[in-house]
C-alpha cells in the first residue's frame, strides 16, 4: 500500500469481519518513509491495536531501505514484520526501464536479496520473500540461505 489511509480502510473491512485477518504492507521511498510521505513509525503505531492485522510490513522497495524501516516498524509495534523488497535495480519512470543500482549498499545488487537476510532479520524481520525484478534465482538463493541454518 502507497498510504496510511488505505491501510486504515482495509482496517474498516477487517472490523466489518470477525475473524478475517490480513498481513498489510507498505511500500517506501525512504528509509522512513512510505511513498505518500508518512512515516513509516506512523503506520506501525496506527495498525499495531487494530483486530485482524496478523503482520505489518514493507513491500516494492529498494533493498537499501530495508533495515532501517523494519527497525522503525518494530520501535512501534510488535506484530510480525514481513519483507518483500525489490531486486535492487532501479526504476526510472520517465523512460519505464529498469537500471542497476548505483548506491554502495552491500544488499544493491540482484544478489542482495539473500545478502540482507541476516540484518534483516536481526532487525526483527519474521518473513522475507521478493517483490519487483526478483527472480526464482533470488527466492532459491533465500531457499538455500535458509537451509544452511
């Protein structure tokens, strides 16, 4: 979701249903903030007490905004935290290509998924899959990470 206020929406729907739940996440344009602009601690504060919110969390993001809103996520909020962060490329919406990334993150390249599994879920991630550009090559590579421990 883009923003608070159709988070809160689905919230309505969940009160309207008992004993339906849904995992709501967000997707971000900063380390902080979601893509309307507010702060990620915002919408973990906002969803932490609602009935049928099973898990918050960040979705269609760069990887290098990762750790730092699962940790925002977690100051406000004791849900689960899933993760589903794109590949690492670059979108440019003027020309509607993807690029490389240019930042020196060590999780911004297309092995970076499976890179940052360990920070992130030393920061408090629960679920970690892929969203934008990953491919079966990325999820085998989180596959293989898992089964090593």
């Amino acid at each position: 979701m883009p923003s608070l206020e159709e988070a809160l929406a689905i919230t309505d729907l969940l009160a309207e249903n008992p004993g339906a739940q849904a995992w709501i996440t967000f997707s971000a344009k900063d380390g902080q903030h979601i893509s309307d602009g507010t702060p990620i601690a915002e919408c973990a504060r906002a969803l932490v007490n609602c009935p049928g919110v099973a898990a918050i969390g960040v979705n269609c993001t760069a990887l290098a905004h990762i750790e730092s809103l699962i940790k925002e996520i977690r100051r406000h909020c004791d849900l689960p935290i899933l993760v589903y962060p794109n590949s690492g490329e670059v979108y440019d919406a003027v020309t509607k290509t993807w690029h490389p990334a240019l930042c020196d993150h060590p999780a911004a390249d297309l092995s970076g998924l499976a890179q940052g599994v360990e920070q992130w879920l030393a920061a408090g991630a629960s679920g970690i899959g892929g969203c934008c550009r990953t491919t079966p090559e990325d999820i085998q590579a989180l596959t293989q990470w898992r089964r090593s421990r």
